[in-house]
C-alpha cells in the first residue's frame, strides 16, 4: 500500500492532535488520548510510534484484542518496534495467551532491554515453560 504524502496543513493537524493527545494522557483522562490517537491515526500516513502509543492507551483500558491489532499495524511498518512487541505481550498475557505473550516479551527485551519488563517477563515465561512442559509430556505418549 503506497503511502500518501501530507500536505503541510495535515503535517500541522495531525501534530496538534497528538499534542492534545499527550496532554489528555498527562491529564489522565485516557478515553480522549485514545480518541484524539485515533483522530491522528484517520489523518493518514501513521507512523509505528502512533499505531503503539495508541495501542498503549488500548492495553490500559483493558482492550488487549484491540492492543494487539495496533501493535501488528505498528510492526507491519516497523518489524523492529520494542514498544510494539512489548504492549502486544502484554496484551496477549491478559488474554493468557502464554506462548505468544512469551515470544513477544522476549523480543521486546532483546530489542530494547527494559527493566520494568524483567517481572512480567519472568511470570510470563513461568506460565508458558509449565504449559509447554505439559505438551511436550501429552506428545510424548
């Protein structure tokens, strides 16, 4: 999909949007970051860092199959997004997704090691090597 050019007024548009976004964020109210994302993101030509910063205002409302479609937009765009990784392992642990939250955070931590992470990390990698020991048992019959 070719992608289109701004013109500058949309350029100026789209930056005061995700302006006021950063700013109902900072003011905690995260319904009107999402939406003023989204506003941004309709603009067009969206970048990696706007499909996860709104896929992070996703997670914390407890939307984590919407997270996780943000965050394959922004990976679609940018394969190498820490962030991306890191907000769609989140969102694919609350969903207990083990394995795929597993994968995700684990890159995420290779791509940009993030200290915060090292608890989720190891939860999650303590659920999915039970699960996984579990069906290597069930084939092994």
């Amino acid at each position: 999909m070719p992608v289109q050019e701004l013109t500058d007024d949309q350029l100026d548009k789209q930056g005061e949007i995700k302006q006021a976004a950063v700013e109902a964020l900072e003011g905690g109210d995260l319904h009107k970051a999402l939406d003023k994302y989204t506003e941004a993101i309709k603009i067009g030509n969206v970048s990696a860092m706007m499909y996860a910063k709104r896929a992070e205002m996703l997670v914390k409302l407890k939307r984590p199959c919407a997270c996780i479609a943000d965050c394959e937009a922004a990976l679609e765009i940018n394969p190498d997004s820490a962030k991306a990784y890191k907000l769609r392992g989140k969102a694919h642990r609350k969903l207990g997704h083990w394995e795929e939250a597993h994968k995700d955070i684990t890159v995420a931590q290779k791509l940009d090691f993030d200290d915060d992470m090292c608890d989720v990390e190891a939860f999650v990698s303590k659920r999915w090597k039970k699960i996984s020991e579990r069906q290597n048992r069930v084939r092994a019959r």
